[in-house]
C-alpha cells in the first residue's frame, strides 16, 4: 500500500467473516492519504445478494466520494 498514491475509499462489512474489518484497517493505516474507512454495520461479505444491503453500500459510497 506504500507504493499506492491514489484516494483510496475502503469498505468493510461489520458482519464480514471471509475479509474481517479489522484486517481491512491494517491496509488502511499503511495506505497514503487521502484516504477513508468506513465500516457499514449489519452487513456482510454477501451483501451483494441482498438488495437492501446493496442499496446501503452504494449510498456509502456516493455519500464518500
């Protein structure tokens, strides 16, 4: 992540088994600026397959851009 110079918007689930947040955090502390993390609560690693979820995630994201 050090030789990343790009914003860098990472997203975890706080629910997420397979990529657990506190995992994701690590990459975020050593990524560059700017840089955001954000943890979405209630959801998941397949939020993909639930609408609602998506729906919120998508919002994340647009809200944070």
């Amino acid at each position: 992540m050090k030789k990343v110079h790009v914003p860098i918007i990472l997203i975890a689930g706080e629910l997420d088994k397979l990529v657990l947040p506190e995992h994701l955090k690590l990459i975020f502390e050593n990524a560059n600026e700017p840089k955001k993390f954000i943890v979405i609560p209630k959801i998941g690693h397949d939020y993909r397959h639930n609408l609602n979820e998506v729906k919120i995630v998508n919002e994340e994201v647009l809200k944070n851009i």
